[in-house]
C-alpha cells in the first residue's frame, strides 16, 4: 500500500542521518552568503580634509564594480577626487553557490518527507533508491564545483576590499592627497559559508549514502 505511514526509523540509519546532515550544511551555506553586509574604510587627506573617513558598503551578490566610495568633502578636495568604485563582479559565482544551496535545501526536505511518511513505498520500489542515488551523485559534483569557485570568488572579494585597492585609486595620487586603509568587515561567516561544504566531508557522507542505497536496490 502507498498510503502514508510515519516512521521515524531511517534518522537512525545512514540514510536518513544524511539527509539531515545535507539539509543544515545547506542552510549553514545559503545563510552565511544571503545575509552578509559589509564595507572598506579608508583615511582621505587632502586639500582642507584631515584623515576624512570614507566608506564603501558591499553585500551580496557582490557586484563590487557598482560600490562607490563615499567622498571626503562636499568640494570634492578641490577637485581632484573623482567617484571611487571597488573592482570585480563575483556575483556569478556566489549566485550559483547559493541558489544550488537552496535547491540541496528544498530537495532534502522533500526526501526526508518521503522517508518519513512512505518508507515501506520508498524501500519497495527499487527506482527510487537508485534515483535518490543519481541525485545524490549530481549534488556532490556540483557542491564540489560550486565551492572550489566561491572560495575563489571569496579570495579576490578580500583582495578587492581590503589594503591592496589604494595603488589602484587615481585620486589618491593627486598632489596633496593622501589616502590610508582603515579597515574592512570581517569575512568570518564567509568563510563558514565555504568549509561548511568541505570537499573531505561531503565526500565520506556521499560514499556512505551511495553505499547504502545500493544495498537497498540490489
């Protein structure tokens, strides 16, 4: 019978266990990048300005070629600043890490639902172990893919926000301007975003799982 019959029972085998496993990785990957804010301080001296704080505010998808600094003066120090705009879109990148962090999210509940409710139907049946097996498989490659990019993604965010960017800013070689960097966000909780899913892990929870379904279709 396909009717539902809730059963707990497979959050206490490999199977169940790792699609839990699946589903927080997901939200801890999803959270850490939607949700950041951050911004470059930097110290402008120049004409009639002492060590002016301006500010460029960032967040995801971090389209920085679109953050301007904020300006020193209303004068624009004489005239030699002009608008200050951070380098690099890295909005591919992250876009793809989460949006694939999202559908892992949706897919896992959706699975944990069919565990729960019609195991008798899910272990009956031997396409859907084998099908939840080719997911799984696909899920892992892409997860793997997705990571390597974001994690590069991230080092050149943090090459693009942090003390590196003054020699490549015009105004700030202007006679009698003086530019120096004050600070930048901490990017802890990227960084979780990328070890969250690291390559070892999801790779030993894969292998278990994989071999789990087999014995279950065959």
């Amino acid at each position: 019978m396909a009717g539902l019959r809730v059963d707990f029972g497979l959050f206490l085998e490999p199977l169940g266990f790792i699609k839990v496993l699946e589903w927080i990785f997901s939200i801890f990957a999803f959270a850490t990048c939607g949700g950041f804010q951050g911004e470059t301080t930097l110290l402008v001296s120049c004409k009639g300005v002492v060590n002016k704080t301006v500010t460029a505010a960032f967040a995801y998808p971090f389209r920085l070629n679109t953050v301007v600094f904020s300006v020193p003066d209303p004068k624009r120090c004489g005239g030699t600043w002009t608008d200050v705009y951070l380098v690099g879109n890295f909005s591919s990148s992250v876009q793809f890490f989460v949006t694939l962090a999202v559908l892992v999210f949706l897919y896992c509940i959706a699975a944990l639902v069919v565990y729960i409710g019609y195991k008798h139907v899910y272990q009956q049946n031997s396409k859907f172990p084998l099908t939840d097996l080719a997911i799984t498989v696909v899920i892992a490659f892409l997860w793997l893919v997705s990571t390597f990019a974001w994690a590069k993604a991230l080092a050149d965010i943090k090459m693009s926000t942090g003390a590196s960017i003054i020699p490549g800013i015009e105004s700030c070689k202007a006679p009698g301007t003086t530019c120096r960097f004050a600070s930048a966000t901490s990017m802890g909780t990227l960084n979780v975003s990328v070890v969250c899913m690291p390559s070892a892990i999801w790779g030993t929870l894969c292998f278990l799982l994989c071999l789990f379904m087999l014995n279950v279709a065959f």
